[in-house]
C-alpha cells in the first residue's frame, strides 16, 4: 500500500509539473514571439550568448544540491527527521551564498576577458542576476525532496513569464545593456515567491555554513556537481560554440531560437521524470526491484510517446511555427530545429537513466555520460558549425546526445536492469507517419498533416497496447489524488 501511495504521489506531482510545462511552453512561444522580433538577429544572439554561458555559472553554484535532497529528504522524512531535513537546509543555503558570490564574480571577470565587445554594465547586471537566480535555485530544490516537485518547477515557468514583459521594456528603453538589467526584478520576484513557499523550512538561527557537520552531504553533492557542471556546459555549448568558430552573432541568434524550443523539450521532460524521484528513491531503499522496473518502464513508454508527438508535430509545422512566431528574418531556424527534433527522442532514456543514478546514489555514472556528451558537443561542433554555421552545431547536439544516451542508459540498466523495448516500439510505432512530410504544401495542408499524423500515431499506441486504458484511468485516478491510482 505504501507503494501505491508514493507511486500515486509521484504521478500527482508529475500532473502538476505538466501542466506548469504547458505553461512554459507557452511562455517559450510568446517569448519567441517578442523577444527575438524586437532584439533583431544581432542583438539577440548576443543576449543569447551572455545568457547561455550565465546558465553554466548558476548551475556550478548548484554544488549537486538538487541531488543531496532529492536522495536524502525522503529517507529523513521517512524516519521521522523533519528537523533534521530543516538544518539540512539551512546549512546548505549559508554554503550557496559564498559559492553564488564567487561564481558570480567569475562570470564577469570571464566574460569582460573573452568579450570587450560586450558592454561592461550588461555583464555586471549579468552576473548579479547569477548570484539571485543561483541562490533561488537552492530554495526551490527542497521541495524535490519533499516530494513537491511541482513547486519546484514553479521556479522556471516564474522567470520565463515576468521575463518577457520586463525584457521588452528594457530594451525599450536601454537596448542590451537595459535587457540585462531587467533580469534582476525577475530573478528577485521569483526568489521572493520561493521563500514564501519555502518559508517553514527557513529559520535564520540555522542559515549558517557548518562545514564540518555537512562535509557528508557536500561529499555526495559534488559527485553529482561534477556531472550536472558537465551537463550544463553541453547543454548550452552551442552558442558559445558558434561563436568561437564564426564570431557571427546572427548564427548564434539562428540557433538560439531553435534550441530554445528544443531546450524547453529537454528541461520538461527532466522536470516531469523528477517528480518520481522521491517515490522511487523511497522503493530502492526498500530494495523493490520489481517496483522500480515497472515504473521505469510505464515511464520510458509514456515519456517517448510524447517525444514522439513532439518530433512529429515539429517536423510537419516547425517551418511554419518559426515564420510565424519569430518571424521570417529567422526562417533559417527552421532547418536548425530538425535534428534537435531528433534529438528530443534521445533525451527520454538519458533523462531516467538520470533518475537511476540519482535514487540509487550512482554520481559517477552522470559524470561519465555528462562528459562523453560534452566532449563529443565540442570534438564535432567547432568543425561543424565552422562549416555550416547553426545547423551544423544542431548536428553536433544530435551527436553527442545519441552517445551520451547510449552511455547513460548502459550504466543505468546495468544497475536496475529495466526493459527498453517498451520505448523502442513507441518509437517505431512513430517513425512510418514522417513519411506524411513528402505531402507538405502550404500551412493549413500542414497543420491538417501534423494533426493526421499525431492522432494517428496515438491511436497506433493505444491499439498496440504500448499505452493501455487502464494505464490512461490510473493516471488520471493518481493526478486527481485518488491514492489507489
């Protein structure tokens, strides 16, 4: 029964994280809609550029704190140590605050080293930004490990939506420079709706280092530091990447707006697989095998059926959503998008080997993937972005994400040893409907196509079994918090 319970839990929590991505993905499409369109394609690759490589200093300040709650909180709570959990926080936070100042610090000193072109004040803005948004992400990790996922998703979705009214205004009235500056009342909004969600876990009496008594915590925090710090650089190499190989903004800005889209895929897809990774992290200390296999494999069917929809429905109207939305002096965003389409499918596998190595405290098996990813990022992609610009770091992304997948997903199987072929034919089940590409002709014979091919593709995996009904009815029986769905 308690399984039941924490399953249910989880699935809850993965309903609400889908709806805050449906959000965020609608914020990524409105966000599209202005932001590029009033930046301009040289602008707006340099605020891609400055914000990309910010990602990398916000996430090293993470010191693998997501992960210490995510495996530790739920076997704490489980015996009854909430208090612990309280000082556990606390303490981490005091020691977030020295790494956010120094990595903000680094960033500016880096960037004003490798871009002079950049205004000085952008970069400043920039890196006070880092030290807000990193410090709001510790706040918001608790909630992984209390089995609240979705607030903590609300931290992401916050930032887009406040972010697209205050960037346009900015720039408005101070171009780069005053875009960057908006950032701050974002980040300092969402940081504000984090402590009050957060605020019976903050007492001040124990926001204090104490390094000695987290010196465990930190140990297991930093394995999996190595790897997500790896990660992020791989995840948002590609506009640096571009940069260092053509020095063209306007390729960074072509690619940026395509990897936004696929970004946005990648993060909801590892948001959703997180809101199971306190009940599962609960069946591994109990050492449920079989429990944890069948939840990777519902996990792995139904998380490729929507990467499939996803591939499909990008494929059949990415061209006309790019002209559309960014507008047509990005219509070579369009060819960029189809092999991070591709690439999307990948993701699922990595994403629960992910979850694998974190509920059963395997760091080194992110790093090793982390790094396979980021080496083949920056082996294949300087010479293939020299050579064909954004598309050819969009190829350098499908790559290194196949490798890294491949990687992941043999160290993770070889610890639970959980079945792919769930996720193998929902992907063959999708591929005959791309054919319906050599009938495009024009928007709405594409949208009737794109409608076509993802109805039909869906009634395939329910008829196959891949999704059954009763899997569909106990789904929905858990999000409405029913505790025997």
């Amino acid at each position: 029964m308690t399984s039941d319970v924490n399953s249910s839990s989880g699935v809850r929590n993965a309903g609400w994280l889908v709806a805050l991505r449906v959000l965020h993905l609608a914020s990524g499409v409105a966000f599209a809609a202005i932001i590029p369109r009033l930046m301009g394609r040289a602008d707006y690759g340099r605020y891609a550029l400055l914000t990309s490589i910010a990602d990398w200093f916000v996430l090293a300040a993470g010191l693998g704190f997501v992960q210490v709650f995510a495996q530790r909180a739920p076997r704490l709570l489980a015996a009854g140590q909430a208090g612990v959990v309280r000082k556990l926080f606390g303490r981490l936070l005091a020691i977030r605050l020295f790494a956010s100042t120094l990595l903000a610090i680094g960033y500016f000193i880096f960037m004003r080293l490798w871009l002079a072109d950049i205004p000085q004040l952008a970069l400043a803005a920039l890196a006070a930004a880092i030290f807000v948004d990193a410090m709001t992400g510790v706040v918001f990790a608790v909630f992984v490990g209390l089995g609240q996922a979705a607030k903590w998703g609300l931290q992401e979705v916050a930032n887009r939506w406040l972010a697209i009214g205050l960037l346009a205004l900015g720039y408005r009235l101070g171009g780069l420079v005053g875009a960057t500056l908006a950032l701050l009342p974002v980040y300092a909004i969402t940081a504000s709706l984090g402590l009050f969600l957060a605020r019976d876990f903050i007492h001040p009496s124990e926001i204090r280092p104490h390094w000695r008594g987290s010196l465990a915590h930190l140990r297991f925090g930093a394995a999996y530091f190595v790897g997500t710090l790896l990660l992020s650089i791989s995840q948002r190499s590609g506009e640096a990447l571009l940069r260092a190989a053509t020095g063209d903004y306007e390729q960074v800005a072509l690619f940026g707006v395509a990897y936004s889209l696929y970004l946005m895929f990648e993060s909801s897809l590892g948001a959703v697989s997180f809101a199971f990774a306190a009940p599962i992290a609960a069946l591994a200390a109990r050492e449920d095998v079989a429990a944890q296999r069948a939840w990777m494999d519902r996990l792995l069917r139904f998380l490729t059926v929507g990467a499939m929809v996803f591939l499909l429905g990008g494929v059949l109207l990415g061209a006309d959503a790019v002209r559309l939305v960014v507008g047509p002096s990005y219509a070579e965003s369009a060819i960029v998008l189809m092999p991070l389409l591709a690439a999307g499918v990948l993701q699922v596998p990595a994403v629960l080997a992910r979850l694998v190595s974190i509920t059963h405290g395997r760091p080194k098996d992110a790093a090793l993937a982390a790094a396979v990813r980021l080496v083949g990022m920056w082996a294949l992609g300087y010479g293939l972005a020299a050579m064909w610009g954004g598309v050819g770091a969009a190829l350098a992304v499908l790559a290194a994400s196949l490798a890294y997948a491949i990687v992941f997903t043999w160290r993770a199987r070889r610890v639970l040893g959980y079945s792919m072929t769930g996720g193998l034919r929902a992907v063959l089940l999708g591929l005959p409907f791309l054919g319906l590409t050599l009938l495009r002709n024009g928007l709405w014979r594409n949208v009737e196509l794109a409608m076509l091919a993802c109805a039909g593709y869906l009634v395939l995996v329910v008829v196959t079994r891949q999704v059954s009904f009763g899997e569909l009815r106990a789904l929905l029986r858990a999000v409405r918090g029913n505790p025997g769905g």
